[in-house]
C-alpha cells in the first residue's frame, strides 16, 4: 500500500472516530448516560455495533474521548477570552517586572488591581463552564465513572492532552493575575478542576434528595451552578498571593514544623 493510500486511510478512520464521537455526544445530551447503550450509537451513526468497538473498546471509552473533544472546545474558548483579557489589561506582567510575592498587593490600590482581575478571571472560567452544561455533567462522572473501565492507551491519551491543555492555560492565567507566581498557573487550574467536579456533584442530586430539597427549610441546601462556581473560583483566585505549597503538593502545609520522624509516625 502506498503511503498515500496509508495516510488517506487513516485519515477516514480518524473521521468516522470523530463522527462516532459526535453521536454519542448529540446522545448524551438527550439521555442521562446511564441510559446512553452502544448499540443506540451505532444506530445514530448508522453503523454496525461491532464496528464501534474497533474504534471504542467500551461505552466509558468512547465518553472519555467525549470529554477530551469538549474539554478542547472549552480551553480554546477559554483561551481566547484569557487572551484578549490580558491584552485590554496592557498585558502587565509582561509590560513590567513581577514584584515579589512579599510586596504583591502591598498597596490599596495594586491590591485593588489584584481583587478586579481576580474576579474578572473568575467570571470568564465559570460563565463558560455554566454555559457547557453537558460536558460538566460529564465531568461529574469522570473519575467515578469514566475512567474506571479504560484501556492504559486510553487513559494516557486523554491524561496527556489534559495536561497540554492545562499547561498552556496555566500560563496565560499567569500572565493575567500578576499575583500568581511563574509555574503556579497549571496548579491552581488543577484546584480549580477538583472544585468544578465536588460542585458539579453537589448540584446534580438523586430525585430524592431534589424532593427535599424543595422544602421550605432547605434552602441552604439548594446551589445554583453558574452562581456558585464563579463565587468559588473568585475565592481560590484571591488566595493566590498566599505562600506557594512546599514543592508544590497539595497538603504540604500540614507538614510544614514536623520533624521526619513525625512526618513518618503513623497515626493511632
């Protein structure tokens, strides 16, 4: 076979991957998951069952690759709006030097500067993630659900363009809050992540407890998404001047004081 047959080869078959990947999304967004069946997509797509599992070792499979499409989607809108954000800020961290962290926000107006960025960063990530509210669903069900019937090639596939997503990201979130320090961006999105899906959980309720959520004294029990996400990412944004984590892991700062030994000391 010629290397242009070969290449015009996999080209379709990328093609109907990406046709397969579009049933199953159009599907989802009718369908709890739960109900979404194999054999509905292939019906969808017009193709045979068996031919889906050639592209899709299984449903968690092929939805993994669902979020890895939308996911790619909301970072390049993301990415847009981080980008035009900085430029209509002048682009201040390239602009001028970044001061240290001792001194960011040391002045009530820098500060000011720091709290109106904070926020504005804030309402772009959460009005985009509010206005997807599909793919967050999803993201709801990614770890619990999605990712525990995959293949390693799978797995790492979608891990790897996470990552790049959020890399690239994670730099200009830097370049738009001069308070954040250089290599922190991609970190904070993480937390940022972590925080989405525990909300997205929260918000997404068994028939049961929506029921009670509607008495009259459960109010503090009923979340609006887009609300909260955006209060919540302005919170973990403001905090991004405090002290960066000890080599970067989450829960350093519980062991910041202890000694080796009490680090290692097991616990009861």
């Amino acid at each position: 076979m010629s290397s242009t047959r070969r290449a015009r080869k996999e080209e379709q078959k990328e093609e109907r991957r990406r046709f397969i990947i579009d049933a199953a999304w159009q599907l989802f967004q009718e369908t709890p998951y739960s109900e979404v069946t194999m054999a509905q997509v292939a019906e969808r797509t017009r193709l045979a069952k068996g031919t889906l599992y050639l592209y899709f070792t299984t449903k968690e499979e092929l939805f993994l690759a669902v979020v890895d499409q939308e996911l790619a989607k909301w970072f390049h809108d993301v990415d847009i709006h981080l980008t035009h954000f900085c430029a209509s800020r002048g682009d201040a961290s390239a602009a001028r030097p970044r001061p240290s962290r001792a001194r960011r926000g040391a002045s009530g107006a820098s500060g000011a500067s720091a709290e109106d960025a904070s926020a504005s960063v804030a309402s772009i990530l959460s009005t985009t993630l509010a206005a997807r509210d599909a793919m967050t669903r999803l993201l709801g069900i990614l770890h619990s659900v999605l990712e525990q019937n995959v293949s390693y090639e799978a797995a790492l596939r979608f891990k790897l363009s996470l990552l790049g997503h959020v890399e690239r990201t994670g730099v200009l979130l830097e370049r738009c809050l001069p308070s954040l320090a250089p290599g922190h961006g991609g970190p904070t999105l993480i937390r940022m992540y972590a925080l989405l899906i525990g909300m997205r959980q929260v918000c997404d309720p068994s028939d049961v407890i929506r029921d009670i959520r509607s008495r009259p004294d459960m109010g503090l029990f009923r979340i609006n998404f887009g609300e909260e996400i955006r209060a919540s990412f302005a919170l973990l944004l403001s905090g991004a001047s405090a002290p960066p984590l000890a080599s970067g892991r989450l829960g350093a700062p519980a062991l910041r004081g202890l000694s080796s030994a009490e680090r290692r000391r097991p616990e009861g």
